[in-house]
C-alpha cells in the first residue's frame, strides 16, 4: 500500500509518497505560493525531477496538479488513483478533542474546524483547507488527521496545566499541548532501536531544535514533559518566536509600542527569538558567521539559545529521575556542531561526556557522538515526521 504524505500551509504544500511494504519514498514535492501570482510545483520521482510553472489560485488545483505529477511520463511513479491507500494530514493542533490519529468524517471535520483554529491559527486553517482540497479531488479514498500533539497526550496533569482557575482550564482548555509529536516520537524510538533496548527501558531528552525548537522528556516510551506549551510561541526562544515570558511583560510591552493583544502575538512570533535579540538574522548559520566575526548581539542570541536548551534537559532529566540518552534532531540539532556544543558543555554532573571531533563531524543516519565511558548517550538522528505520518495513517486503516 502506498500513503500519500500531506503538509498543507497558508501558500504551500508539501507531499510525500511512501510505499509502507519498503518504507521508502517513491516520490515527493512541493507547491509553493498558492494563490500568489508566480506559483510552482516542484516534484521529485523515478529518479527524475520536473518544475511545474502553473497558475495554482488555490489549494485544490494544487492537490491536482500533484496528483498530475504522480502519474506524470517521466517523473509517474503511479498508474491509477487507487495505488493511493490513504492520505495522511500533518495538523499542528488537537486540543483535547482528538487524542489520537483520526479518520476524518464529517463529524471529525466540523470539529476539526470549529474548535481547534483558534488553537493553531496559523497552522490548521491551512491544513483544513488542504484536507478539504484532498476531500474533493480524492473523494473515495481515506483521509487521516495525524496530530502534532498526539505524542504529548500522555503528559500528566501536573505537566500540562498551568497555574490558572482550574474551571477555567475545563471551560476553555487552556494548557500545555506541546508541537513536533511526530518527530519527537521518531527520533525517541529510533534511539531505543540504536541502544537495543526497548522504550519502556529508557529516560530520553528528545530535543528537536529548528526555526521552532522543542525539547521532550520521554521516559519508558511516553512523553512526560514537553517544552512548547498552549501554543508553538513557549519554550526557547527561535528563530523569530520569543520563547517563555512573563505575562505581565507582555502586557508592558503592548502598552509601550501601542499595540493592541493580536499586534503584541505577532510580534512575539515574528519579530523577536534570535532575530530580534542578534538584530541580523534567524538563521543559525548567519548568527555563526556574525558571531565568528565579532557581532557579540550574534553571539548573545546562540548563547542564550543554548543556555535555555541546556536547562530544559537538565530539568528534565530531575523530572525522570535520571537520563539515557540525549537526542539531537531538525534544521539546528541536525547540522550545528556549535549549537550541539554549547547545550552538552556544563552537562557532565549528569554523566554527560561528547566528543569533540565526532560532533564536529557530517554524517548520514544515526550518529553518536558521546564518548564510550559517557554514562549518558548522545546521539544526532535524522527526523522522518513524514515516514510517522504514513505509519500512524497505515495503522489506522
């Protein structure tokens, strides 16, 4: 059975096509700046790629054209719609509506849209729209709702409620739901898979470090602690997201720059993290260049990207009552050496020794780079929230 992979966005859309007998990716692609004027498809398949240049006004002439590529001469790898078993949606938020993946009915779609947006405006809207897109032009094949914070939904009360009335909490949901559950949930059970134990037999920090960044304490499998809360905007500051801050700051701020509550969430989102702090960029890459060249605010953002990711792990590591193994993965935790340095460095009262040269190094797959007498193990993987998606959906039909 083959699962079609789907990451809709406000102007984007992202497929994958997995066959699930190999778990291999037989084609894959994006469609960028719909319903902008200059939209593109561009698709990878059969050992050949194709740019599609056509006018995409919305995310359903999207959906065709890809459908298009996938049985297109040269890049097909499909023949007939029926080859598609199912399509798996990426959405950011369940709230406490969904637990698990779902099937989408009309039921699960009403809900879907009427009570989750407001959790995740900038994400499921966009999600919903594709799903719908997917509805019409694939309307006998099955759809399945794969939630970012399904993995969290295991967190006890005293980890995901705040510190609010607690009738408020029941008549609102308000609390703490966490973001990338796939990818957390990936690279914890990749690491078990490397140590050759089982999950139930590790305490495992997963830190999934990116534009957005989040930090998970998983112990024996499940998630106990997540870092991103309510929203995406908690934790550690990003690439362009304040992280945690004072509520009362937050009010301060609007008040100074005279914004009203929608203009102070967006600036919160978009106008602060490592951007704001370093006055240069968002991009990890250009805060090394900058900091290498003496730029201290450049410096200033990684060292408190760091600092607050260090502190996570520790914090987690007393909410399991010990460690395993610390896990680095996405853009950031993928690809910076120096980054992966500054969290590890202050870490050895836990156990935690890493080498240097090893760390420094670029490679393929799983990479540990924790030294033999490190009671702790380190380890860089490679996220697959995709490969997730399409096993949570398989396992669903």
């Amino acid at each position: 059975m083959k699962i079609l992979v789907i990451n809709a966005g406000s102007s984007s859309l992202k497929y994958q096509l997995i066959d699930m007998q190999t778990e291999k990716v037989v084609a894959k692609g994006g469609c960028e700046r719909i319903g902008i004027p200059g939209s593109v498809l561009k698709a990878k398949g059969n050992g050949n790629e194709k740019t599609y240049e056509k006018d995409m006004p919305n995310h359903k002439v999207a959906i065709e054209l890809v459908l298009h590529a996938l049985k297109d001469e040269g890049i097909g790898v499909i023949k007939s719609m029926d080859e598609i078993g199912a399509v798996g949606h990426r959405i950011v938020a369940s709230g406490e509506y969904f637990k698990k993946t779902t099937l989408v009915t009309p039921e699960v779609l009403k809900t879907l849209e009427e009570k989750t947006f407001e959790l995740a405006p900038l994400h499921n809207p966009a999600a919903a729209t594709g799903l719908r897109a997917c509805m019409e032009v694939m309307p006998k094949t099955p759809m399945a709702l794969v939630f970012d914070t399904s993995f969290h939904a295991t967190m006890p009360e005293k980890a995901y409620l705040y510190g609010i009335a607690y009738e408020d909490y029941k008549e609102y949901g308000v609390r703490r739901y966490g973001a990338h559950g796939t990818s957390h949930k990936f690279v914890s059970a990749e690491a078990a898979k490397y140590l050759g134990k089982k999950p139930e037999q590790l305490k495992i920090v997963t830190c999934h470090l990116g534009n957005g960044s989040s930090i998970s304490a998983v112990d024996g499998g499940k998630c106990v602690d997540t870092s991103m809360g309510f929203t995406p905007l908690a934790g550690v500051l990003m690439g362009t997201r304040s992280g945690d801050i004072d509520a009362s700051a937050v009010e301060f701020l609007a008040r100074k720059k005279g914004l009203n509550h929608s203009e102070a969430v967006i600036y919160l989102n978009k106008k602060c993290g490592v951007a704001g702090i370093s006055g240069v960029s968002s991009d990890f890459r250009d805060l090394d260049e900058g900091a290498k060249n003496g730029n201290n605010r450049c410096a200033l953002a990684l060292d408190m990207f760091n600092y607050q990711t260090k502190k996570f792990v520790g914090a987690y590591a007393a909410a399991m009552g010990g460690l395993d193994c610390i896990v680095f993965t996405a853009g950031i935790g993928e690809n910076s050496p120096n980054v992966r340095e500054g969290v590890l460095e202050g870490l050895e009262f836990l156990g935690v020794k890493f080498d240097k040269n090893e760390n420094a190094k670029r490679t393929d797959g799983i990479h540990e780079i924790s030294t033999k007498d490190s009671k702790v193990k380190v380890l860089v993987i490679p996220t697959n929230e995709e490969l997730v998606i399409a096993r949570e959906t398989a396992a669903l039909l």
